[in-house]
C-alpha cells in the first residue's frame, strides 16, 4: 500500500504538493542507474541489486568467474554511488534530505547538516464501526 505524503515547496512562492516519494525514489533510482550504466553493467545491477540473485546465480546466468563479478560489483558501487551523491538539483543520497529532512549548510565547511526530519505518517485509516 502506498501513502500520499503533502509536501511543502519552499522558495518565494510556497506552494503544497501531493506526491507518493517512497514511488518517486524508486523511480529515480531505477532511471538514473539505467542511464549511467552500459548495457553489460545494467544487466549485472539488475540481477544483482534489484532482483537480488547472489553472486553464483549472477555468474552462472552471465557466464563469468567469481572474480570478474565482484569487481564489476566494486565498480558499479563507485560508480553508481559518485552519481547518487552529485546529481543535480535533488541527490539520491543522503536519504534524509532527498526525503525533505530540514537542511542548513555549515558555512565553514559548505557541508550540509540535517536539522530535524519530518515525522513519517501512517495512512489514513477510517473508523470500521460506527462511534457513538
């Protein structure tokens, strides 16, 4: 079951959007990891991180030795894990902020730092019985 979250837009104008973000992060985690990977990558990211086979199942289907595998896998975690942290204008990672944690950045470092996150709420859930 999925739950629809409002979320507040800052900027000049706040704005109140309806959206379901558990949805929206698979989405750009699946679009995201296709488009920066070739085919052959893909394919083992697929199997491996999506469909979660282990790597004796990967090998076996991909017809490659153990060592290739998990060197290919090391490769893609780079890989994969540079885009997740620099894309613009929202990153994949860290969670808490792509999930609308509050954000300020240390002017010192330029890092951000979370402040506080939203609390997560439980769908709407009608009475079954009539209340007196």
């Amino acid at each position: 079951m999925t739950h629809v979250r409002l979320a507040i837009l800052g900027g000049q104008v706040r704005r109140q959007v309806w959206g379901r973000k558990d949805e929206e992060y698979i989405a750009d985690f699946c679009l995201v990891s296709k488009r920066y990977l070739d085919d052959e990558e893909y394919k083992l990211f697929r199997y491996h991180f999506l469909l979660g086979a282990d790597w004796k199942l990967c090998c076996r289907q991909l017809k490659m030795d153990r060592g290739l595998f998990f060197h290919s896998i090391y490769r893609i975690q780079q890989k994969l894990g540079r885009v997740y942290r620099e894309l613009e204008p929202y990153a994949l990672y860290p969670l808490d902020e792509y999930f609308g944690g509050a954000t300020r950045h240390n002017a010192s470092e330029g890092q951000p730092v979370v402040l506080q996150m939203p609390e997560r709420r439980q769908g709407l859930r009608p009475p079954l019985k009539k209340v007196a």
